[in-house]
C-alpha cells in the first residue's frame, strides 16, 4: 500500500503539466465547498423529504449523504424520467441556495489565475448544476477567469439529458467548447473516483485532488493509481517553475 509520504510524485506532477494545452476543473471539491452552508448531508435529507412530500419512489443510495448519489439512484431506478426531473430541479434549488455563500477552496484563485496568464484555456466539468456554479463564481474572482466556460448538469425540464459523470459529457462539452483539438493535451483536476473514469472516458489527462472538505480521500487512492496533491498550491508551484514545457498551439504560436 502507497504510504501518504510518497504522494504526490513531483516527477509525475511534472510530467503531467508538460504540454497541457487546456485544464478542466472538477467545482466541488478543487474549486470551492459548495454545500458548506447546509453541508452535504442536509441537502440529502430535504432531498429525501422532497422524495417523500411527493410521494415519489424511495430511493437508497450507496452513499446515503450524497446528494448527487441520491439523484443518481434516482435516474438508475425510476421509470417515469418526469419525476427524476422534478428532483433534479429541487436539488438544483438547493445547489443554488448554497452557492450564495458556498466556500472558496485556498489557492483556487491565484492557480487559475497562473493557468490563464500562461496563455492556457481553462473550465469547469462538474456534476452540479451549471446556474448554481454560476452564481458561485459570480460572487468571487474566478467568474472572470472561466467565463462562459462551465459545463455541468443542465435543467432536464428544459430537455437535457442527466450525464453525470463517470459519463464523459461534460468534459467533451468543455474539449468542444474551447476549441481544443487534441484531449491527450488536456489536464482535468478532480476529487473523485466519477472524475477518473470520466477523464479516462475522454482520453485527457487527470490529476488527483484530495478535498479538503471531506474526511476521507481513500475511494479516489484506492482507484487511482497516479499522481495526488493535498494543496493547490502544489501544482501552481510546479507550474510557474517550469513544470509545464512550451509547446506549439494547433494555430502554430508557441505558448
């Protein structure tokens, strides 16, 4: 068993930015704690009384305090895709109540802000509700950063399709949307093991983030196997110290 000493490997962390073209952001997690004014677990539980208000099928998922998991099983178990939309629209409600005051993640600012100044593309690819992601990002510094750039789950009463990762959508959404040509370039950041299948998916790159929000990290370890930093910090250092190579853009510009 790997001992907590030997991650990250910085020789890999290097290895991983050299000619990144584009890096796509899990949001819960390496951006900020979205259910930091309720806290996960009370967002599941009004989603379990929603279930139960409306007399909807019960559902129990693996992961009982998940709200996405409770959404998740949802979709896997009921027949009628109408009700799943309606839970979809109350959790999105409440993605957004706490967006208002959700928490930055340390360091998410300034490395994006390192990511952008070198010339690299940047978004988010996220389960969550792409309005809730919006309003968080309005009521900080990165709304800037990332612009129009956020690809998550969409309102399904308006005809979306639910792709939540370990479905790759999002992230060749995101591939589609900065117009990169190449996913082995691309670089996501995420926390969970939904993240490294869904990275895999697309054929991009993934680097492991251990939340600081939650008290255990062990699922991401246990299936993946590669690189892990605890802070944010560590991977703008390796990028402002050379640890991401220059290399030649599809238009042909050196970056």
């Amino acid at each position: 068993m790997t001992s907590d000493r030997e991650w990250p490997m910085k020789s890999d962390l290097r290895a991983l930015l050299t000619g990144v073209e584009g890096v796509l952001f899990d949001f819960d997690g390496p951006l900020c704690h979205l259910f930091a004014p309720k806290g996960a677990e009370r967002v599941a539980e009004q989603l379990h009384e929603f279930i139960g208000r409306e007399r909807l099928p019960d559902v129990r998922p693996e992961k009982e305090h998940s709200p996405l998991d409770v959404l998740r099983e949802a979709a896997r178990t009921w027949p009628d895709l109408a009700d799943v939309a309606r839970l979809e629209g109350k959790l999105t409600s409440l993605e957004e109540e706490c967006a208002e005051d959700a928490l930055m993640t340390p360091g998410a600012d300034v490395l994006v802000e390192a990511i952008r100044s070198d010339g690299i593309p940047v978004a988010i690819t996220t389960n969550n509700s792409e309005k809730a992601v919006r309003t968080c990002l309005d009521n900080s510094s990165l709304g800037p950063l990332f612009g129009t750039h956020v690809y998550g789950r969409r309102n399904m009463a308006e005809g979306h399709p639910l792709l939540l990762k370990p479905d790759p959508a999002c992230i060749e959404r995101a591939i589609g949307g900065l117009r990169l040509t190449r996913p082995e370039r691309c670089l996501m950041i995420g926390d969970s093991p939904a993240d490294v299948l869904a990275a895999n998916s697309a054929d991009v790159r993934f680097l492991g983030f251990e939340n600081p929000h939650v008290e255990d990290n062990q699922e991401l370890r246990q299936v993946f196997p590669g690189t892990i930093v605890e802070r944010l910090d560590e991977i703008r250092t390796a990028w402002l110290g050379g640890g991401r190579c220059r290399t030649h853009s599809a238009s042909g510009e050196t970056r």
